[in-house]
C-alpha cells in the first residue's frame, strides 16, 4: 500500500509505484488482446477470472457476443445498437460460405440451424434455447432471430409465392408486439419481462421456405392482473389503453383523465412499450379488425373497473358484505375498511363494469357476495354469504379468469393466422423464450414453477452436452480426464421427485380439500424431505417459508397462499354468469357447452381428482422438453453486466454468479478439451473413402480395391475388419494433409491435431474436419478435373464425328438437288424446244400457203412469159425473210402513219440485216397496198390483243428502260411504236 508522509512519498513507495504501474500496463497490454478472443475456450487457463475478464473486456469494447463451445454467450448492452441488427448484416451472414468463422453472433446461430435443416442430417428439426436471468435479454434475443428468419427463409421464385412469404413474414413480426402486449410486464429486475413462456415453431417446407408458424404459451402469470408487487406493473396493454386511446374512446369505455384504478400501478412511468398504436396495427395485421379490437379493450377497461370494487366486513355472518365506501377504500391497507350501504363510488364502479361487460348488475354483485353450495347424495343447493376476503377472492378470480381466457383466444387466432396447413411443411426451426430464473423477496408459487422450468432446462443442457459428452468418452474407451460439472439432479428430486417432493406435498393439500395452515405446510415440507441437501430453512424469517437450493442460487418461498394459488378454484356461478353477458367476445370466450353443464357438479363418490397448476405445467413443461430432446438443440446463454440496467457498467460479481449458475466455466472445459465432431465409422469412411488416393499418388504399391473386391469386403463376416483397414488407410493420409495445410513460417501449423478412434465412432475437433473437407474437395476437384477432361475429350470425338457425317450428308443432298434442278431445267428446255420448233414449222406452213396462193392469184391475173417467173436473187432473199419473220410484218402494217418512204425500208433493212444495195431495187409492200387481197396478214379492223403464256425464262416479261438517243434491237421496235412514230 502507498504511503504519504508530509505530502510526499518515500523512495520505495516511488519504486512500489512505478511497479504497480508497469504491471498495470501488462494488465492493461493483456486486456487489450483479450477482447480479440471470441470462443472463451481459447482463454487460457480456463477459469472463472480469466472468463469474466475477457466478457468484460469484450463488452468495453461494444462486442456483446461470445462463443463458448456449444454456446453463444449474449452479454445485454442495455443501449440501442442498430447496426448490430441490421438488414445489411443479416445478409451477410446469410451469405457467408461459413459464417461459423465470422464474428460470434445470434446471426450466426440462426443461420447454423437453418442449414442444417438445408442438410437434412438427423434430427433435422432445429430448436434454440434462449436462456438468462430476467432482464438479460431473451426476448429481445428471440425476436431478432424471428427477423432473421424471416428474411433468410422467404426468398420463393414466383411472385405468388413471393407474397405469400410477406405476408407470413409480416404477420409472425406482428405477433411479436401482440404477445409483449398481454403477456409482458414491468417487474423490478426489468421494464419488459415476459410473464409467461412461449415455443415459437417456425413451419419450413421442402425447399426450407417459411410457409407458417405457431406458438405454444406456459403458465400466463395471471395474478399479476389483481396483484402487483411494490414498485411493479401490470401488464403493458392495461397501460397501453389509459395512455393511448383517444377521447372518443375513452369516453366509450369509461377512461377518464386522471382516474386512478387499484389494479393500474405506477401509472406515471412511461416506458418504450407504451404504444398503443403499434399493438392496434400489428393486431389489426393479424385479422383482428377494428370492432373486435374496440371490444377487447372494452373488455379490458371493465376488468379495470372491476378492480375497484372493494367490500367491507359484514358484522352478521349471515349478510353479505356491503360495498366499502370513497373514504376508506382509500385506507383499505389501514384495516379500518368497515363500511355499510352502496356508496356513490362503488355503485358506479359496479355499474360501469357491469356495462363494460355487458352483464346484468345486480347478478354481478349477487356472484361476488354470495357463494353457492351443493351438497348431499341429491345436490341440494344452499347460498351463503361470504365473507370480505372471498368476496375480493371472488373478484379476483372473476378477472384473471377472464384475462386468461382472453390471452388464450389471442393465442389462437394468432396461430389460425400464421400456422400452415399440416401437409404443407415438413421441418421446423423452435424458438424457446421461457421466463429467466427468479429470486424475489416475496417468491410464491409462479416463482416456483419458473425456476423448476429452468432447472429442468439446465439439466436438458447438462444431459445434451456435459454429461452425454463425458459418457461417450467413456464408453468409447478414449483416454479422457473427466470434468466435474454441476448437476442439479438432486434439486429436481426435491421440486419433482416421487413418492415425495414439494409438488406432490402442495397436491395432496389441495386434494385433501381443508382448509390449509401456512405453518403446517412448511412443517409437512421440513418433515418430509428433511434428507435432501437442496432444501434449506431460514431460521430468522417470521413467516412460514422454505429455501430451495437451485443451480442459480437459493431461494425462499413462502408457503403461505401456496396450496389456493395452486388449487385455481373457478366457481361454477362465475362461468355461469359470464355465460350470460351479451358481448360478442365474452359469448366467444365462454360458450354455453352443455356437456359442461352436466358435468359441472358431479357427486362426490365419482369426482374427478383436482387438476392443480403444478400438474398442468408439469405435464406441459414435458411435452416441451420431449420436443427438445427430438431436435438438434443449440443454447444462447444471456448475461446481465448489472441489474440497474446501465449501458457500460459491468459489475463483476452479478456476472460471476450468472457464470456460475449457467455451468458456463464446465462448458468451456469440456468444449476445450473434448472433440465435438463424432462421427460413427460407416459415415466416417463413406465420407472420407476418396483420401485414400492420395495415399495411392504417395505410395505406388497400395492400390484402390476393385468394386468386387469392395463387394465381398462387405460381407458380414469381414466387415469390422475391412472397417478398421479402411479407418487406418484413412487416418494414415492425415500427415499428409496436415504437412499440405501449413504454411512454411507456421510450424503450428504442421502439428497434427489429435484425432481418436473410438470403438463406435471417429472423435476429432473442428479444425481436424475442417482439414479432413479441405482434402475431400481436394481429391473431389481432381477427380472432377479427370471428369472434367475426358467429358470434353469425348465431346470433341463426338462433334467431330458428327460434322463429318453432317459434310457427308450435306455434299450428297446438294449433289442431290443438282442433279434434280438440272434434270428439271433440261425436260423444260426440251418441252420448250419442242413446242417451240413445232410452232415455227406451224407458222412457216401457214405463211407458205398463204404466199402461194396470192402467187397463183397474180400468175392467173397477170399473165407472164416463161422467163418472168424466176425472181431476182434479192426478192428471193427478201421473200425467205419474210417467211422466217413473218410476225414482222404485222407490226410494220400496223405501224404509224408517219413512218414511211426511205425510214420505213431502213428499219426493214436494219432489223432483217439485208445486204445494203440500192434501195429502190428492193420493193416492200404492206397488206393496205394489195387491194383486193385477203389474207391472214391484213390489219384487223378493231384493237389487237396478244394472248402469251407466261415465259419459264427469267426477266422475259420485263420491259428494259427507254432511251432517248438509240433505238435498236427488234424488242425495241416493238415496244416503242409511238416514238417512232414522232420522230
């Protein structure tokens, strides 16, 4: 310790200082590297200083999720951080080829489970235990998964499917401020506690799709409605009603400003959760309409005025208890509550809430002070006033029993809207928020049965992982140094256990049907189960209790109210007067079953035993724990840093005694120690089979054995034999593996990490699997690159061969259809020649004829001598000219006027092509120059039309351009008869 002397250290103070101070920066040095560990199994050495040093150091430096093997450890920042839960982030870990080598986080949990149910490994169904103390952040955990999963799970293909995933997402988000609504309350140790435990099941179909869900509730706190710890609340939706409705509203259901109600404690806090439009909206998402909400809230709001209603003590016992009056009610802690008549304030409680649930008044007042009784072998019915106390327990029943049944309707109609048809999903991924452990310093019987749901919880856990795990080593014959874990098996002997226990005594008090002492209840407990080493007694506490050692910590409950919280009695006149309320909701909640009616009072040699609270939720806390064992389980640990609920204060001894509650230091042991992948030897060389050729590249005289030789290895006889050769030519390539993976600085690296050969099962850790994957791709990619390389050899071959059939069988049709176009052009060639040839003889025949007989016309005309008949060389030619073209001459008779004389002869001479001589020697003479001659070349009297067929040859029947300067050519002369003509 430093000293100070006259204001001034002494020199060995200095050095004791500056020693302190280098140690304090190698602390300081220390922490600074600590924060970097995210798995609290690579602290070293594992204990419970060096783990609460690096969460603390992890959560200065905002790092609020640590691994702990099996684990995720979720510290509370107690402050918004909304990058941590963003869109963004959810993707990436969605995204993430492994997201188990990314930043520990509740993403990375849920993104585990939702590809091991991609997987389809045995049990596919998932399931997430989210535990803690209350206001550790459990609900605020789960609802971030929800989100998670709803955006991961809902990516179908089609744009219906597209919206039917929105809507499903949609409507479990919305649940979630429905549930928080009705089922969360203000408590000391946080603003949002869940005061009730719920089983989220998220339906998944075949193609890990989300189609649906349903929820699953335990043990609702009802007593909350009537009572409320000092410095507590009720639930939030009470709240809610008083602060958010508008005016209209309030005038509808008797909510003025300012009116104070006894069950609406600490009404002035406000906190985040009172938002009242938020729940109408999400409610409203759901399918709960406008007027059904209205009625809900009327509902709620007659509860309230029901709370109002005080009785004062009767001072005849055979008159019912009057209502108490302004003035004392006020007192009523005082015990001078003693008041006769129907004062003005009670009066109007009763009658408004007598109008808010539409009940009959005067039956109202009648069921709360009066109690009826069968009894006898013939039900006689009798009517007896009760006294103050049962007529406020009376009151009380009347409200939890109408809230409970509310929540429960709730409940359902949430599930009709979000749950999927049974044969439309196949998987499911669990969500457990179940209420943390409890410790109060008035702890009755709800903080019983929450922290038996927690001990049987943490003896899941232990079953799971720390003693399963140590168990297999041990059966499996591996060299194991065993860790000693806690077990609570002795706690849940003592809550649980049979013949007797604490459950079973507070049951039989209740069957016994007397009237029951809180002393002589604790005296039976003490008696009874004396021997157990989980049960303790405070010798200095003045009211009747007993100490129940737990895994978290001991807790003193008090036995007093035990046995009639535990009995839930509902009189029959209160469901009978309920039945006859004229609201559309209360009918809903409590219809007329006449079944019920018959069965409402049985006689009492065939009564049927007393379902008490603790019975029906310990039947429903093992149907939970049957699911869980029947899924793949996987634990959030959440840890309060302080119980004030202040952003960066860790105290470390509220941490150390979640730390110790949790068996987290045991997890860490067993998790560091131990080898969580055990693979049974048949999935292990099925797996792993394709490494034994590497062992085939290194060593040339091994070979690979032959399918039939694989065959009869597998017979009966040998197959443990061929197992265990397969196993060692396996683990004989890890070297190998191990020398390929490290890097030439790393000698770490090249260390093999140990892997053992159980009698059952292969026992390996992470980072051996990771290892043993990295070869598998390895030989899987090069037996993919031979795959590879001979498709590809072969698809060459085969393309190759079937272009030379395609040229082949391309040249063939081509020659093909030559041939066939040549055969075609020729038989038309032919046909045309022949026609053509046969019309030509037809025309010269014709025009013969006809020339002969206008030659014998002029011979007998025009008598010449002998020697005239032979005509001159030219006119012959002219004449054999006139024969081969002769259609010629129709054209030139039918020419223009205008042509004639010297043009017209030069237009003979240039289309016959005569020999050019002396143009009067030559003598053309048309058909209007013979007179007197018929013949089939006289001009027609009328119009000329030609009548052709259409020419086979190509552009035959197109008209080549004009020219202006040249005329040539017979088809010229033909075609352009008017410009000769102008000329």
């Amino acid at each position: 310790m430093l000293q100070q002397v006259n204001g001034h250290r002494s020199g060995s103070d200095a050095q004791g200082g500056k020693s302190l101070r280098e140690d304090l920066q190698e602390f300081l040095g220390g922490e600074a590297l600590l924060h970097e560990l995210d798995d609290l199994t690579k602290v070293n050495p594992v204990t419970l200083e060096t783990v609460l040093r690096c969460l603390q150091a992890r959560y200065a430096a905002d790092m609020f999720y640590t691994s702990a093997g099996c684990t995720l450890v979720a510290l509370n920042p107690f402050k918004p951080v909304p990058q941590l839960y963003s869109p963004a982030l959810m993707r990436e870990y969605h995204a993430a080829p492994q997201p188990q080598k990314l930043r520990p986080h509740i993403f990375a949990v849920g993104e585990q489970t939702y590809r091991n149910v991609q997987s389809l490994i045995e049990p596919v169904n998932q399931s997430i235990i989210v535990s803690g103390e209350s206001g550790a952040g459990k609900t605020w955990t789960s609802r971030c998964l929800m989100k998670f999963y709803a955006v991961v799970a809902a990516s179908p293909t089609s744009l219906e499917s597209h919206k039917i995933a929105e809507r499903i997402e949609q409507r479990i988000l919305n649940s979630n401020p429905v549930m928080e609504a009705f089922g969360n309350a203000c408590t000391l140790r946080n603003n949002n506690s869940s005061r009730f435990g719920k089983f989220i099941q998220l339906q998944l179909n075949s193609a890990q799709q989300m189609t649906g869900a349903a929820v699953q509730t335990y043990l609702l706190e009802k007593t909350r409605v009537t009572c409320q710890a000092s410095s507590e609340r009720n639930f939030h939706i009470f709240y809610q009603i008083c602060k958010g409705a508008s005016v209209d509203e309030r005038l509808q259901w008797h909510l003025p400003e300012g009116a104070s109600f006894s069950w609406l404690p600490n009404p002035e806090r406000t906190l985040e959760e009172d938002c009242f439009q938020v729940t109408r909206e999400a409610m409203l998402h759901l399918g709960i309409d406008i007027p059904t909400q209205n009625n809900i809230f009327q509902v709620l709001a007659g509860l309230l005025h029901l709370g109002n209603i005080w009785f004062a003590d009767s001072k005849d016992e055979a008159q019912s208890c009057q209502l108490m009056d302004d003035a004392k009610c006020e007192n009523k802690d005082g015990g001078l509550c003693i008041s006769f008549g129907h004062t003005p304030r009670e009066q109007g409680s009763i009658r408004t809430s007598a109008s808010l649930l539409q009940l009959p008044e005067d039956p109202l007042l009648e069921t709360l002070q009066i109690r009826t009784i069968r009894a006898g072998r013939q039900q006689q019915v009798f009517q007896k006033p009760c006294s103050r106390a049962e007529c406020d327990t009376r009151r009380d029943c009347l409200a939890k029993l109408v809230y409970a049944r509310l929540f429960d309707w709730l409940v359902s109609v949430i599930n009709s809207s979000i749950c999927a048809d049974p044969d439309s999903w196949t998987t499911f991924i669990g969500l457990l928020d179940v209420y943390g452990f409890e410790s109060f310093p008035n702890n009755s019987l709800e903080q019983l049965c929450i922290n038996y749901a927690n001990e049987k919880l943490q003896q899941h856990f232990v079953a799971h992982y720390l003693r399963a795990q140590q168990e297999e080593y041990a059966f499996e014959g591996l060299d194991w140094s065993f860790v000693n874990y806690q077990d609570n098996q002795a706690c849940l002997d003592l809550i649980e256990g049979s013949p007797i226990s604490i459950c079973s005594l507070i049951n039989e008090e209740c069957r016994l049907n007397r009237p029951s002492s809180a002393a002589q209840l604790q005296t039976r407990i003490e008696s009874a189960l004396a021997g157990s080493p989980c049960l303790g007694h405070n010798k200095l506490s003045r009211e009747p209790s007993f100490i129940v050692v737990h895994y978290a910590g001991p807790v003193q409950y008090h036995t007093a109210g035990l046995v009639e919280k535990n009995k839930d009695p509902v009189p029959p006149e209160l469901t009978r007067l309920l039945q006859q309320s004229q609201d559309s909701l209360l009918k809903v909640l409590f219809p007329m079953d006449p079944e019920e009616k018959s069965q409402e009072e049985p006689s009492g040699q065939s009564r049927a035993p007393v379902l008490t609270v603790v019975s029906k939720f310990k039947a429903s806390l093992e149907q939970l724990l049957q699911v869980l064992h029947s899924t793949t389980p996987h634990y959030i640990r959440c840890i309060k840093p302080n119980s004030q609920g202040q952003a960066h204060t860790f105290l470390q001894e509220e941490v150390l005694s979640q730390l110790e509650a949790c068996g987290l230091v045991e997890t860490i042991h067993i998790s560091a120690a131990g080898f969580p992948i055990r693979i049974p030897h048949q999935n292990f060389v099925e797996r792993y089979e394709l490494l034994r050729r590497l062992c085939t590249r290194t060593s040339p005289g091994s070979h690979s054995p032959s399918p039939d030789e694989r065959h009869s290895e597998w017979s009966p006889h040998t197959k443990g034999a061929t197992l265990q050769t397969l196993l060692q030519d396996i683990l004989h390539t890890l070297p190998a593996l191990t020398q390929a993976a490290a890097t030439p600085g790393d000698p770490a690296e090249a260390t093999p990490v140990p892997v053992h050969c159980g009698r059952t099962k292969v026992f390996m850790t992470d980072s051996m699997l990771e290892l043993l994957e990295c070869g598998r791709a390895q030989v899987l990619e090069q037996c993919a690159c031979c795959i590879q390389g001979s498709w590809r050899r072969h698809r060459h071959r085969k393309q190759e061969r079937q272009r030379q059939a395609a040229t082949l069988i391309q040249a063939a049709i081509r020659s093909w259809l030559a041939r066939k176009h040549i055969q075609r052009m020729h038989a038309a060639a032919t046909a045309i020649k022949r026609t053509w040839q046969k019309w030509r003889i037809r025309m010269a025949f014709l025009a013969s004829k006809e020339l002969d007989g206008v030659q014998e016309k002029h011979v007998s005309q025009v008598p010449l001598p002998l020697g005239s008949l032979l005509l001159p060389q030219a006119q012959t030619s002219l004449l054999e000219a006139i024969i081969r073209l002769w259609p010629l001459g129709l054209v030139l008779a039918n020419a223009a006027v205008g042509v004639r004389g010297f043009q017209r002869k030069l237009v003979v001479w240039a289309c016959l092509q005569l020999p050019m001589g002396n143009p009067s020697s030559y003598a053309v003479q048309t058909a209007q120059e013979q007179a007197g001659v018929t013949s089939i070349r006289a001009l027609p009297q009328g119009s000329i039309k030609f009548h052709c067929r259409k020419s086979p040859l190509p552009y035959a029947d197109i008209c080549p351009e004009r020219s202006l300067h040249n005329v040539t050519g017979f088809n010229q002369i033909l075609l352009e008869r008017h410009s000769l003509g102008h000329m």
